[in-house]
C-alpha cells in the first residue's frame, strides 16, 4: 500500500530531492574520478542518471496522490515529460560546470529511470488496490 505523507511534507521532500540532484548532478568533478567509476562500472553514470529519475518520479507520484489528484494517462504522461524536461535543462546547464558535460545518453538514461519510477508506483498501486478487493469485486 502506497504511505500516506502529508501534501506539504511531500512536496518539501520532492523539491528537497530535485534540489539534492540538481547539486549531485552539477557539482564539479575531477577528471580522475570519472576515468575510475568508468574502470570499475562500465557508463555507471548512466546507472546513477537512471536512479536519481526513478526516485524523482516516484517522489512526484506520491506527491501528487497526497495532494488528491486522480490516476489517469494524461497524468502520468506530465509526470514523464516534466521529468524528461528537467533532464534537459539539467544536462545543457552541465555545460557550464568545470568536469561536466551535456551528454544525450544521459537524458536518454533519466527518461528511462523517470520510466522505470512510474511502472514501478503504478505496480505497487496496482497490488495495493487488489489487495483490499473481496474475490466477488471486480476493479474499476
């Protein structure tokens, strides 16, 4: 079952980890540390892009059901394109941090991870509805 948050708390900790990426994905970085996370795990970046987007929509999916708001496609669909757009915007103002880059596989990377976050609130908001359903109840 999806946690009940407060909508204000909620909101706080969506801009709070919007905030935490922004920062985690502009602060500047030496060259030797990139050349080594690349040794260990090849393109982890890319893993790291992926996360940080599943949490963000998964934070903006619960945010968005503590304000009341309905499921619906259309939903979801702003929920994706917003997150898409702010990778966008995260990537091009990478340029202008010293180490950073704008890199499309990247926001190829957080598109997925915004992807990967709304199957998985919708998998788990799917479950937590069946689970409160009598075997005679059909769902909605």
């Amino acid at each position: 079952m999806l946690p009940r948050v407060s909508p204000s708390l909620s909101t706080a900790i969506l801009i709070g980890l919007c905030l935490l990426a922004f920062l985690g994905t502009h602060w500047p970085l030496p060259h030797k540390l990139i050349s080594q996370s690349n040794d260990l795990v090849p393109q982890f970046d890319k893993y790291v892009h992926a996360t940080i987007y599943a949490v963000l929509a998964m934070a903006a999916l619960l945010m968005i059901g503590s304000w009341k708001f309905r499921w619906s496609f259309s939903l979801v669909v702003v929920v994706w394109v917003t997150l898409v757009a702010w990778g966008s915007f995260d990537e091009l103002t990478q340029m202008l941090v010293a180490g950073r880059s704008c890199d499309p596989a990247d926001l190829v990377a957080d598109a997925v991870g915004a992807s990967l976050g709304i199957g998985a609130m919708a998998w788990v908001r799917h479950r937590s509805v069946e689970q409160w359903l009598l075997p005679s109840e059909t769902r909605t």
